[in-house]
C-alpha cells in the first residue's frame, strides 16, 4: 500500500511534469524519486505517468489519482493540524455548567471570549442548579461549572475560585410604593410579600438574603419559593410581590415589573465561583478557565 511520502512525490512530479524539477523540489535525486513513482503505480495496479525521453504527461488513472492524493494530503495535514492544537488546549470541547442566574450576564459574556479567542474550541452548555453542577464534576459529566459557593465545594479533588460578584436590585411591581421616588432600602422591605428562592434551587441565595434580614432587623413576608429568577420576575409582574435578584436581570424586560437599585450592604453581593475537578484531563480545560478569569476581570 502506498504512504503519504508517496502520494507528495507523484504530487510534485504530476505539477512539475518533470522528474528533475520534482526531485529538487523535493531534495532528492533523480533515481529515488523514480523507484517511489513505480512503486506507487506497482501499488494502485495502474500506470499513472506516460515517459518519454522528453515529456511527462499524466494518464487518465494519473489525472484520478492527483485529485484523491490533494485530498489524501490536504486531510492528513488537517488532522495533524488538529491533532496539534488539541495538545495545546486550542481545540476540542469544553462541558460548561451554568446557574440560570449566570445566564443574564456572566455567560454570555465567557461564552463570547471564548468564540473570539478560542474559535476552535466548542462549549457545550447545561444549565444547572449548583448541587447539580457539583454532582456532575464529581461524575465528569461537565468539565467546568459556574455556580454559587456552597459547603459540598470544600473538597481537595475540586479546585474553585471566585469570577464575578453581582449587585442585588428590587424588583416591585410598577404600581407599588417603591416603584418610584428615592432609593429603597432593605428596611423598606419589613412585613412586605416577597417572592424568593426555594431551596432546592436557591439555598445559597436563601442563607444570603437570611443573613441579611437578621442583621437588618428585617422580616419580609415569604408569599411564594421558585427555583429560577425568571420565575420570580414572572411572579412580580403578577402583581404577588417583590424581590431581591441579580442585576444581570435587567436584561429582561416584564411590563409591569420595575428594577430599582437598592442600597445593601457588600456582604449581600452574591459570588459566582469558577470550579473544576483538579484531575481533568481534558487538555482544553485550562485554556477555557485563563479566557474565563480573564474575560471577567
């Protein structure tokens, strides 16, 4: 069977129509060149060159072959070319856990860096809560996670850090009180019905938000628990309360719902880590992680 070293010889020899010009062309002699072409034709059961002491022309098999050898050769340098770019993390796929709350900004923003810098590397993106995210490092179904902090992270097989911190604002409906006028504050959210993570879905924003209405002094009316912040949103467009949720949201657009900032206090800026397991092999995961960190800076 022929190689590829004999596939570029009759290349070179077909484009040259010269053996003399192939060779140097190809830094050998003459003789060596000769025996690779017959050895290729020997090989295909085909004569693929017409000689004369003064031409070279292609045969008909020749003109076929010289087609499938541009194909040959041009699909072993792509694969060398990918194969190479796999070692060094530039190509490949990369499993990305996401929270929903992520989504509205801190994704699409990774996500872009990513395609700009990254172009051979594809994301394949699963939204997750963060005990999910946490189940499927351990299980390497995902090779990297965006989620919120949690004690099931403090495990030496998992590496995390921290990506972003993100203001909270108040989502009221537009006919509430707080709709308008000077900034809320959190005490203004004593006895009021308010929509909130349950804890299935949001126990880090649970603890968070508890935290808070204790130094506070605060105790806000829980009329309603959903698993996404979208769902909260839908829930005060209703009319059925308020909310404290991520900034990123203001991209969402509900007509009877108003965003207005509210002044808390630092504590109260809910963390996005970054985590993967520390033995993925997986040789793109660092390039992702260095565009990530970078592209939230």
């Amino acid at each position: 069977m022929f190689d590829l070293g004999h596939a570029r010889s009759f290349v070179a020899v077909a484009e040259e129509l010269h053996f003399g010009r192939a060779a140097a062309r190809l830094n050998l002699t003459q003789s060596p060149l000769s025996r690779q072409i017959q050895m290729l034709e020997r090989s295909l059961g085909a004569d693929l060159l017409e000689r004369s002491t003064r031409a070279v022309r292609l045969t008909p098999a020749g003109r076929t072959f010289l087609a499938e050898a541009y194909r040959i050769l041009a699909a072993a340098e792509s694969a060398a070319r990918v194969t190479r770019r796999t070692a060094r993390g530039e190509s490949g796929l990369v499993r990305l856990g996401f929270t929903a709350a992520s989504a509205y900004r801190a994704l699409p923003r990774l996500v872009a860096h990513v395609r700009a810098r990254l172009p051979e590397i594809d994301l394949v993106l699963e939204e997750m809560v963060s005990g999910e995210q946490i189940a499927a490092l351990a299980g390497n179904r995902i090779d990297l996670a965006l989620l919120r902090p949690s004690p099931a992270l403090n495990d030496d097989a998992v590496a995390a850090v921290p990506l972003t911190r993100e203001r909270l604002i108040l989502a009221v409906p537009r006919d509430h009180a707080l709709a308008a006028g000077r900034a809320p504050t959190v005490r203004d959210l004593d006895g009021e019905p308010f929509v909130t993570w349950s804890p299935r879905g949001g126990r880090y924003f649970i603890d968070l938000l508890d935290a808070l209405f204790e130094a506070s002094g605060v105790r806000p009316r829980v009329v309603q628990r959903v698993n996404q912040v979208h769902a909260m949103l839908a829930l005060v467009d209703a009319g059925l309360g308020v909310a404290l949720v991520p900034e990123g949201v203001r991209s969402i657009r509900m007509a009877n719902v108003a965003l207005r900032p509210i002044r808390l206090p630092p504590t109260a800026q809910p963390e996005l880590l970054l985590a993967a397991r520390r033995d993925n092999q997986n040789p793109c995961l660092a390039s992702v992680r260095a565009v990530a960190l970078t592209a939230m800076a």
